[in-house]
C-alpha cells in the first residue's frame, strides 16, 4: 500500500519531453491561483477557501488524461480540473469573489459551479450526491453508443455516505464507464481516518463490488496520468466502472474561511 513516506517514483515510460513540460505547466497553475486565493482571504476579499495544495496532481493528471468531450464531476478540492479544462481565470476569479461574471452569477464564492461548455457537473455542499449523476451521464453516453468515460471525484469521508454505495454499485451492475477517483488524504474534515473507517485501503471495497480497484500514488503526476489515460482507453472499448483510490495527503486544514476582527472597546 502507498502511504505518505513512499518516496515518489517517476517513470516517464511512453511520455514524451512535450507532455512532461504540458503536465508541469498544468501543475504549477492552480497551485500559483490558490495561493494567490490565501492572500485575497487574508485581505477580505475571499469567504473562505478549500485548499488542494498537495492534491494538485490528482485533478490534474486525470483532466490532462482525458478528452475533452468528457465529463468530469469535480469536488471542492480540484481547482486542477477547471484549470486544465481552460475555463478563462477572470471568470474564474469572479465566481471566487461573487462578481457577476462568475458562474454563479455573484450568488455564491465557491466551487458550487458547473459548466455544460467545459464538460464539468458542479459540485452542491452535500456529499455524495454527485456520484450518482456521475452514473447517469455515463448511461447517458452509453445509451447514445458514445465511447466516453466519466470522472467522478469523492474525498474519502463521503464514501461513507451512502451515495457512495448506491452509485458503484448500480454502476457495477450496469456496466456504466465510470471512474470513480477517491482522493484519500487521511481526513474526513478533521476526523482521522481510523475513526472513520474499518477497511485499510479503498481498493478492497472494489472487490465487494465486483469491479477493479488500482491504487496510485496521488501525489504522483506522472503515475495518475498514465493510470487515467490506460483505464479510460480500455473502458471506452470495454465499458465498465473502476474505483480509483489516489492516496494522498492534505497540506492544509479543511477549509480557510476569513480572519475575524475583533475590536474591543
Ligand atoms: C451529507 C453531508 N454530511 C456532512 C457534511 C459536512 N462536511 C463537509 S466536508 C466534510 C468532510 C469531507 O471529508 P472528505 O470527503 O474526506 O474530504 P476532505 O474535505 O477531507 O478532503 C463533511 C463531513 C456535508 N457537507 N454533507
């Protein structure tokens, strides 16, 4: 099983020097935008802020593996996916700091957007929910005989939502091309993993469902990358779902929200 102290081992096998500038050019781009996001919440101008700093990889290496066609439905932590999608940053920026120009039109400061022109199904606060629409753009695509896979993400405490349950295994059942990506970064909000679940890695529930199950190394671009890229070749021929559990680690809290001042009289 990886874990935190496995050292990351790059194997750019198949890859050529273009796509490894493409995948650190798409790397560093969120990463410089959420910090620029830490100092706009220390300045009042953000509510508050999920970070992905260290999670990067995962939205990223599965955004850049895909066609562009597909649908993607990402979740708090995956700026990654935006950004490789090309979703132009002043609108991106808008929808941080509720301006009209964001996707949501100034009603929310968040990453509760979507949009039908990059392919992504935004995410609502609830967990869970989004993997069950996951499993219905993939029968979606089936039913219209398109070779598409779909990309669902989940942090590993909402697996413990029955969503979770109900989707792989309609999903199973059916055969509907899903990739169900569990970004598993130790902490279901600041609850640790060993008092949230029993199971010791997410690749085994797989098996209760009757699918397949990889693991990856999260924090590894170049093994999502090429992890993404083969699962989704073989299920656009062969439609199937896959648990894909990304270990991973989060680098900050839960969320950020802004510093309140206090004035005493
Ligand atoms: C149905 C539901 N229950 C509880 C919450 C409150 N909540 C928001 S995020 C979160 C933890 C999410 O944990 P995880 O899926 O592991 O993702 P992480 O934020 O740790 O990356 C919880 C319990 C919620 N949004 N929805």
């Amino acid at each position: 099983m990886v874990n935190a102290e496995t050292p990351i081992r790059y194997d750019r096998t198949g890859l050529s020097d273009e796509t490894l500038l493409d995948l650190y050019k798409a790397l560093v781009k969120p990463r410089l935008i959420e910090e620029k996001m830490l100092v706009l919440l220390r300045q009042g101008k953000l509510a508050k802020w999920f970070s992905g700093i260290g999670q990067e990889a995962i939205s990223v290496g599965t955004a850049m593996a895909l066609q562009p066609n597909e649908y993607i439905l990402p979740m708090h932590r995956n700026l990654g996916i935006f950004t490789v999608r090309g979703i132009p940053l002043h609108r991106l920026f808008s929808q941080f700091t509720g301006k009209p120009g964001g996707f949501t039109k100034g009603r929310d400061r968040s990453f509760h957007m979507g949009s039908q022109e990059y392919r992504i199904v935004g995410m609502i606060s609830h967990l869970g929910p989004q993997l069950g629409v996951a499993d219905g753009v993939a029968l979606g695509h089936l039913l219209k005989g398109e070779p598409c896979v779909t990309a669902v993400f989940t942090g590993d405490g909402a697996t413990s939502e029955g969503d979770f349950h109900e989707s792989v295994n309609v999903a199973a059942v059916w055969d509907l091309p899903v990739i169900f990506i569990i970004e598993n970064n130790g902490y279901g909000l600041s609850t640790p993993s060993s008092e949230q679940f029993r199971c010791r890695q997410f690749i085994d529930k797989a098996i209760g469902y009757g699918i397949e199950g990889v693991q990856v190394d999260g924090n590894n671009i170049l093994e999502v990358f090429s992890t993404v890229s083969r699962l989704a070749e073989s299920m656009r021929e062969r439609p199937r779902p896959v648990i894909l559990e990304c270990i991973t680690f989060r680098m900050r809290g839960h969320n950020r929200v802004l510093p309140i001042r206090i004035t005493l009289i």
